[in-house]
C-alpha cells in the first residue's frame, strides 16, 4: 500500500511539473509576441494555433497534415535514438572493461561531437543515401556523444570496494559489470534517455530537411517558402509538446523504475 501511494504521489508530480511547464511556456510565448510587437501576419499565439488546428472550417485537414508529418518524424527519431542509445550503451560498456580500447576511441566521438552536423550532412548523405538511414546516422550522431558520456560515468559510479567484494567470491570483469555496474548505472542511463529524446527529435528534423524530403522538418521548411504561418507555428508547437511529453514520460519511468530498486535519492525525486 506504501509502495502503490509512494507511485502515485510520483505520479502527480510529475503531471502537475508537466502541467506547470506548459502553462508557463504558453505564458512566455504570448508575453514575447506582445513585448517584440512582432506582426500578427507573421507570429502566431497560442489561440492562433488552437483556432487554426480546432475551430476553422479546415481544421480537420490541418490537423491531419500535422499528423502524418510528425508520425514520419517520430519514426525517424526513434531509429536515431535507438541507434545512438544502442551504441552507447555497447561503447561504455567496452571503455568499462578496456581503457585502452577508450583512450583510442574516444578522440573520435570528441572529433564527431565537434564537427557541426550541417557540414558532416551531405558526406553522410553520400554514403548511405535519403532513405529512413540517413536518419537513423544523423539522429544516432545527435545522441550517442551525451549518451555515451552519462553512461560510461554512471557504469564507473558503484564503490569500488562493492566491485572488490564480488571479485573475492568469484566474480571476474563481467560479473561486477552485471552485478554492481548495470544496476548502479541506471540513474545516469535514465539521465542519458532523457538528453537523448530531444536530441533524437532534432536529428530526424534536420535529416528530413536536408536529405529526406519528408516529415516535420521538411513539412516547416516547405510552410515557410510557402508563407503558411500558421502551418510553421502549429507544426513548432506540436513537435515541442510531444517533446516534452516524451521527456515526462522518460522521468515518470525513472522515477519508478529507481523507486522500485530502492534508489530514489540517486535520482534527484
């Protein structure tokens, strides 16, 4: 009973910092277009959007042109955030068990965190072309340097001598990396899901203006040449909610998950 009200006061929170977030990101938003005194024909407010996707005749339409380019989008994000997660995580995991093997490879995760994304676009392009891949290299990109960094950190965290108690009943490299590593890692692993989601988001963006040609990034590219304003704010708005939506997901799991294994205060919840 403890554990289910525990849960649901997580919950709540985690809803009610939601419901906070929105409400003040519609604030600012607002607030900014009345302080810059940007042209109605070009800035769009919250009530703009919602009559343009709700309430005009067209609405449906609209609506359903949003609709089908965001699900390209969130495809495309999720092979590029399953992708940069994955190697991530295989990466950390060898830079755990070889140092050698990290001082070698991590220069060149240092080298392809720096170059911009835009300038590696079109040699990324060349080689595997402008099909779903190209969002899967350019979203995996995105998420595997912070990733990589907050897992390999959190696979290192676990106390030493707990990794000396396990080697001293038997355990070799691989038992203290499932035994104490893994499960020690978790917070920093739900600290990389949580960078990653945005970041897997922006990839599939830009790869879908530069190189595929289809989805929301495209779809805002296309508005704008086109001068559909409303279309541009409508297509922001929605790809940031479901932004954050995504993160708060990712933090009600956290904190489930960590409340679960007894590491709440770990979390930060």
């Amino acid at each position: 009973m403890n554990a289910t009200r525990s849960m649901g006061r997580s919950l709540g929170k985690s809803l009610l910092t939601g419901i906070i977030t929105f409400v003040l990101v519609l604030v600012a938003w607002q607030g900014l277009l009345l302080l810059l005194n940007i042209s109605p024909f070009i800035a769009k407010g919250p009530l703009d959007v919602w009559n343009w996707m709700f309430t005009v005749p067209a609405a449906a339409e609209n609506r359903a042109v949003i609709g089908e380019n965001l699900l390209v989008t969130l495809n495309d994000a999720f092979i590029g955030f399953v992708a940069g997660l994955l190697a991530a995580t295989v990466l950390a995991t060898i830079f755990t068990l070889s140092r050698g093997i990290e001082s070698a490879l991590m220069p060149l995760a240092l080298l392809l965190r720096s170059v911009p994304l835009v300038a590696l676009a079109p040699v990324i392009i060349l080689v595997v072309g402008r099909g779903a891949s190209v969002a899967a290299v350019m979203g995996g990109i995105v998420v595997l340097f912070p990733a990589l960094v907050n897992i390999a950190f959190g696979l290192r965290s676990p106390s030493p001598q707990i990794a000396d108690v396990v080697t001293v009943y038997g355990g070799n490299a691989f038992t203290v990396l499932r035994k104490v590593a893994f499960p020690g890692s978790l917070p920093s692993f739900f600290a990389a899901v949580k960078i990653s989601i945005p970041g897997a988001i922006t990839g599939s963006l830009l790869a879908e203006w530069l190189a595929t040609g289809q989805g929301l990034g495209n779809g805002i590219v296309t508005a704008v040449a086109q001068v559909k304003n409303f279309e541009v704010w409508s297509s922001v708005v929605v790809i940031t909610i479901v932004s954050l939506t995504l993160y708060g997901l990712a933090q009600i799991a956290e904190n489930l998950v960590l409340r679960r294994m007894g590491m709440e205060q770990s979390s930060g919840s």
